[in-house]
C-alpha cells in the first residue's frame, strides 16, 4: 500500500515524550522497537516518539482483539444496557479531559486551540449518542406467506480495522469507534502517522472507563505496513477508513481476500447550491470556510455551483 505519510526513524530526541501503543490493555512498543517522530506541523518541532508498528504489531493486536471478542463474558456478552453505560463514562472522562485533549490535538494537528476545544466536546457528544444508541440496534420480524416466523437478528462482526487520517483524528476516532463499540465488536484504532497523540490517549482513557482489555487497541506507524498489513488481515471482519481515494481502492483489494465489509469515506468534492433568493453577500462570506478552515483540510472543499436559476456567484474549483 502506497501512503502519503511520510515517517522519519530517527534518533533519540531528549525533549520528546515517548509514547506507546496500547494492545490488550496494556502500553507497548514496537515488536523490533523502532520508533518515529511526531512532529507539531506548527514549529517544526519533534514534541513525542511513537513506536513504527508493522504487520508483527497488528497481529498482535488482532490476537488480543480477537480473544476479548471470544471472551465468553467479554464486550460482546454484555448486555447493550452495560455497553450504553461504559460509554457513557467515556464521554464523560472525555468532557474531564477536555483541556488536555485539545492542547493535545492543538499541538500534534497544528489547529488553533479553539476549534481543538470544540472537537474534543463534539467527541465526548458522539460518544454520548452512541451510549443511546447501543441498546436501540432491533431485528426485523418478516411477514412470510406461509405459515412459520421469519426473524432477523444484528449482530457483531468481530475485530474491526479502524483507520483515520490527520485532519480531525480525535473525530474521526470516535466517529468509527462509536458505533463499533456500541455493536458489541472490538476494535483496532490505526491514527495517521503524523497524529497519533490523541487516539492513543483516547484508548487509555477507553481503559479508564471499564471497556475491557483488548476491546479497544491502538497501534501507531505508517499505512504502508501497518494500515495495509491491517487491511488485509484474515481475522479482521471489517476495515473503516478515511482518507485519499488511491489508499481507498488498495484496501478495498486487500479486504477482498477474505471478503471482509468496507467502509470508504474518500476524497472528493461536496458543491454548494446557491438559490437565486439566497443572500449572496453572506454566502460569498462564509462559503470560503468550506474550504480554507483547519489550514485548508476541513474535508469539505465545497466548489461554487449555482443553479441554472440563479445568478451566477463564481464557477470553477475552490
């Protein structure tokens, strides 16, 4: 797998906190020990040391997410009540948190410290919503023609690959761990390279809360070995990734050996439509935010696109 991320092995640097990543509860370092700098993009300067996962690293992940899944009284036994209640204390550790998060986020992102404020809040929400939510996943009952009873039941998948980019790492991990939580599944966090910090200070804050060891694993290093070695393992029963398309189209082959469930959320455009009774001065104003917030990588890139009815504002690509 090819990846953007670009990760440095270098030597030790003494003001750096070195950092570990968390596989069935515990902290650890890389299989062969190597590490790669995290660098805050804001100074240029080298503010942790994160261990260089690979291919050995996940497997180890996906034996201890694997087991906590198996577990005959683990995450996936619990009652969707328990569940609910667990995450809900992880919001509620996260709304603690919530300066230290953001000063986090603010550092290894490089993001004005406001709207690193307002992520970590909207994270400790979804995990919030998501605490309501596990114990609202319903069967269907199916009318049949025939005398008999035709039911469908939810249930969990397994050990899911979760893996996020650099631009709102503390979001988009607990956009996908949410709801994979909720189901009853464990899970394999895999941050970007360049932001590692808070997903791995999400997974112990996840172990503060009462999820048991294993259900929540964290492992750092580049796409290029860990992401694809994440991507195409055989105990791994779905992959959700955002990120560049080219990345997108390489797990969607790597997941094709066992046929495992996907979800992309790639890169492209998303187009305003402007109304002809639309107040333009207030759209020529806010719409550039679409494109130029959280230093031009807000994941929205809305293009200028009038409707054929109304008056023309601008054409072409923001």
């Amino acid at each position: 797998m090819t990846t953007q991320e670009q990760t440095r092995r270098s030597p030790s640097t003494p003001s750096a906190d070195v950092v570990q990543m968390i596989i069935g509860g515990e902290r650890v370092d890389a299989a062969d020990g190597q590490t790669f700098d995290v660098v805050n993009p804001a100074t240029g300067a080298v503010i942790a040391r994160a261990p260089l996962g690979g291919p050995e690293d996940v497997n180890r992940a996906v034996e201890a997410a694997g087991k906590a899944f198996e577990d005959p009284k683990g995450w996936a036994t619990w009652s969707a009540a328990k569940r609910g209640r667990t995450l809900a204390k992880l919001a509620g550790l996260v709304r603690e948190h919530l300066e230290e998060l953001a000063q986090l986020e603010s550092r290894n992102v490089g993001k004005p410290i406001s709207g690193a404020r307002g992520e970590a809040l909207a994270v400790s929400f979804v995990f919030d919503y998501y605490a309501g939510a596990a114990n609202k996943l319903f069967g269907e009952t199916i009318p049949v023609s025939r005398p008999g009873l035709d039911f469908t039941l939810r249930e969990p998948i397994g050990v899911c690959g979760l893996i996020v980019p650099w631009n709102f790492p503390m979001n988009m991990a607990s956009w996908k761990l949410g709801p994979a939580l909720a189901a009853g599944n464990t899970a394999i966090l895999k941050p970007a390279s360049y932001t590692p910090l808070t997903a791995l200070r999400l997974g112990e804050l996840a172990m503060e809360a009462g999820i048991p060891a294993g259900v929540v694993n964290v492992i750092t290093g580049p796409g290029g070995s860990a992401g694809a070695a994440l991507a195409g393992h055989p105990r791994v029963g779905k992959v959700a990734f955002t990120g560049e398309t080219t990345t997108g189209q390489q797990i969607m082959r790597l997941a094709a050996n066992n046929v495992k469930k996907i979800s992309l959320e790639l890169g492209g455009k998303s187009p305003n439509i402007v109304f002809a009774d639309a107040d333009l001065e207030r759209f020529a104003a806010e719409a550039p935010y679409a494109v130029f917030d959280n230093a031009t990588e807000p994941d929205l890139r809305g293009g200028f696109r009038p409707r054929p009815d109304a008056r023309a504002v601008h054409r072409g690509d923001a």
